[in-house]
C-alpha cells in the first residue's frame, strides 16, 4: 500500500474505532435532567437521543431529581446530570451539594439564562460542577458539550 494510501487509512480507520467507542459509551451512560421547564427537558431530551443517548430521566423539581440521583447511585451509575439554576422547590446550589455529597465526582451541567459572570453560577464552577449552558441553546450548543464530555470520559476510560 502506497504511504498517502496508507496513512489516509489509518486516519479513517482511527476515526471509525473513535466513534464505534463513543457511540457504544454513550449507550450505557445514564443522563439525568432535572428542569422544570417541560418544554427545555424536552428539547435536551430530543436533542441527546439524536446524539444516541439512550437512558435520559427526567424531573421537574429538585427533590424528585435529589430522588432520582440516589436511585441510580444505589445502582452503581453514575449519571450526568444537567441542572436548572431556578427551579421551583429548591436553589440549585441546595441541589448541588446534595448530589456531589452522594457522589463527590458527579459530572452536573447547569442550565442558566445567566452567564458565567453570575456569582451563582461561578460559586458553582468553583465547587466542582461540570459546566454551564447557557439559555436559550441550540442543538449545535449542546452537541458541542455532549462531545466534550465524551471525548474526557473516553480518555480517562483509556488510562
């Protein structure tokens, strides 16, 4: 095989094997919305099965999203979780803490129409939370954080 024949198939095949991997990670990953908007936990919702997510659950206040975290932390899953900062029972700091006390690792998007100059939300960055995402968003928007946070948990899988 020719070198330039060769090395384009490597990169096709490198970028096959890449994809296979992160199509098949994300099948077994659990995402948890906790949103009180119906109509935004629909659009993330959509807009993940269309990345391939498959286990996506959703709450509409705090304690039922607190209740759902433990749920799947009981069973060993650890899910990634997408936090609205106004919700109607709860702050999402109160919300926050309660989760990353069951799992001090857990990987928690806010969902904001504040921006990262917001104390709240920099408070938040500050104490561990993933990332923030900021509202209104588009597909493209939540594509692109979808794909770096698989990317870090495909490398940190490879270690």
């Amino acid at each position: 095989m020719e070198p330039i024949l060769y090395k384009k198939f490597l990169t096709y095949y490198d970028s096959v094997v890449c994809n296979i991997s992160m199509m098949t990670s994300v099948d077994d990953m659990d995402v948890l919305i906790i949103e009180d908007s119906k109509a935004t936990a629909g659009v993330i919702s959509d807009y993940l099965k269309q990345l391939n997510y498959k286990e996506i659950h959703t709450c509409n206040d705090g304690k039922a999203g607190i209740e759902k975290f433990l749920e799947l932390s009981s069973s060993n899953r650890s899910p990634l979780v997408f936090l609205d900062y106004y919700l109607p029972d709860m702050d999402a700091i109160s919300v926050f803490e309660e989760l990353t006390e069951t799992q001090p690792r857990a990987r928690i998007i806010i969902e904001t129409v504040g921006g990262k100059y917001d104390d709240g939300i920099n408070y938040l960055i500050q104490q561990g939370a993933y990332n923030f995402l900021q509202k209104p968003f588009s597909f493209e928007d939540l594509k692109e954080m979808m794909n770096k946070f698989e990317n870090e948990r495909l490398m940190l899988t490879q270690k």
